[in-house]
DNA sequence: TCTAACGTTGACGTTAACGTTATTATGATG
DNA sequence: CATCATAATAACGTTAACGTCAACGTTAGA
C-alpha cells in the first residue's frame, strides 16, 4: 500500500495529475484508509507507467489513453474479458469488435514506426554531410599547421 | 507559387494554423504580393509536411519541433550548413555540437521505436485471447445449432 | 497528546495550440 | 471597373492538461 508521495516518486508524476487521472476516470479510484487517505496498490503503478508510455511514446491525447487503457486493463486481467453480459451472441459481436478495433490500433502503431524509421533515415543522412563537413574542416586545419610560414612570410623578401 | 488556400488543402492544415506556424517561427515566411498576400512555394508545402510528421508521429510540442525543425531545413538546403560563422575554429565546434544533438535524436528515436515495439506485443497478446475467445463462443455456438431439438422434445412423450 | 509533515478538496490560474469573428484590403473575372 | 470570392490583421474565445494556493483534515512520531 503506498500513499500518494510514493505514488507520485516512483511514476515521476505530480500528485496534482495522480489526483487528475483519477479525476478524469484514466485510474482506478483506489481504496481509501478510513480517515480519506488513497492507498495504492504495484498495480496502480503499473498503470500509470502504461499511461505514460501511452502520453509520452504515443503522443496520445488523454482521452484516446483511456480507449487504449481499456484493452490494457482487461490485459492485465484487473477487468475481465466480456464482463457482465450474459447472452453469447452479443459477447461474440462485442469480442468481434475488440478485434476490429485491435487490429486498427496495430496497422496505426506499424504506421508510426515506418514514419520514425524514415526521419531516422534523414537525420542519419544529414549527420553524414555534417561528419563530412568536419572531416574536411579538420583537414584543412592541418594544412595550416604544417606549413603555415610559407604563405605568410611569401613575397617579402627575395 | 501557392496561396494560402491551396496550401492548406495540400497539407490538410487550416489556414489559422499554417499563419499561426508561421506567426511563432515554425515557418519560414513566405514572400509577400505587392499587395501583401502570402506566396507559398512547393519547399515550403514540403517543410510543413515534415512539421506535422514530428506532431502527429513523434508527439513533439511545436517548441521541441523547431529544434528539430533546424537541422530538416539544413537537410533540404533552404538553409546553410554552416551560414554565417567565418572562423574556422568556430565552425568545427558547431558542426561538433550538432552532431552531438543528432545523435541524441537519433538515440531517442531508437527508444521510441523500441517503446511501440513493447505495445504492439502487448496488443498482439491480448488479440489473441480475444480471437481465442471468439473461437471457443463460436464452439458452443455450433453444438447448439446441431442438436437442439433433443433436449427440447425429451421427456414429451414415449 | 501534541505537533510537524503530509493528504484532501475546492477553486482559480496558466500555457499551448489553435478556433472564431469582425473588419478591412486584395485580386481575378466578366 | 465593378464585384465577389479570398486574403490579412486584430482580437477575443476555447480546450486540454495540468499548476498553485488556501483552508482544513489526517497520521506518525517524540
């Protein structure tokens, strides 16, 4: 059980937006001790480095975090599979459409890697003709050191 | 040469948003009519595509992409390697410095790519017991369309 | 038990990234 | 050259994602 100041050390959040994702349904309310104090428990931490995976990596906006959360959950088994729903052919539609939406949610993650891997590619490219721009600056450098009287003192006399 | 209305459907910015990069330095600003109306060219269409790949991909505030943003116009050479600085010396630390910056890029790139690696198993995962789910209603499904009148009829009459 | 440190709940403030509206100027077209 | 769709500037509005502050309750240790 861990309080909110511990919480907030090990995520790297401020209790402030702890408090906010809480607020906005992103977390699951924890249990209360019985003056009102949150008690967390690994798995809320565990949870809130998803979610900041999801902000950070993904650049997600809050709200798409908590459609992605809701499949991440389940993942984790904190919420079931097809919770309350009893008859069979709505379970089987409701798990179609999780496939559904799954597989656009991969096709969207393989999209973004390709787009990285391709500005990687430019940058790669630019640090060339940076590295060969030093390559050529230092080679002149060295022509300087190793005669550098001859143009100077060149035409003064004889 | 484009007007600001061509650029925006090229894009698929608003034409707020595209004055607005350009408005805190995120754009170059294009040449003007005598008249004042902005002239965009084609560099200019393809800078802006650029910025909205670091947006939407990569998730950067408009603030981190115009760092970025420095070393991509170098790279399609609207903008000199190494513009104004005539100090040799000078040059070689900032060419070194800027190499310094990409390789940081470079490297976070890498843990980007790395991080969506990491989700995408975690999606691919739980597909699968969605799919595995899928299978099993499907099972039951078919067992009862296969001999449901035995149990219904049972016990009627014989 | 008392107190210092921490927690909680409002409530208002702030910043980035635009949207929207109004007013006025521009430019292509018949 | 008149006009009608566009463009520009200015200014205020909006939303997400928190920060900050005040007032008050809780908790753990001397």
């Amino acid at each position: 059980m861990f309080k909110i100041d511990e919480v907030a050390r090990e995520t790297g959040l401020t209790k402030r937006t702890i408090r906010y994702y809480e607020e906005i349904g992103l977390m699951p309310a924890p249990e209360r001790s019985e003056g009102g104090t949150r008690q967390y428990t690994q798995a809320h931490i565990e949870h809130l480095q998803r979610v900041i995976s999801a902000r950070d990596v993904l650049g997600f906006s809050l709200q798409e975090i908590q459609e992605y959360m809701g499949y991440a959950q389940a993942l984790t088994g904190q919420r079931e599979l097809y919770p309350q729903i009893r008859e069979p052919e709505r379970q089987l539609e409701k798990l179609r459409e999780m496939d559904g939406t799954l597989e656009a949610q991969l096709r969207a993650l393989d999209e973004k890697v390709g787009k990285i891997l391709a500005m990687k590619q430019e940058l790669e490219q630019f640090r060339n003709r940076v590295n060969a721009g030093i390559a050529r600056l230092e080679h002149e450098h060295l022509q300087n050191e190793h005669q550098p009287e001859t143009k100077i003192t060149e035409g003064k006399n004889s």
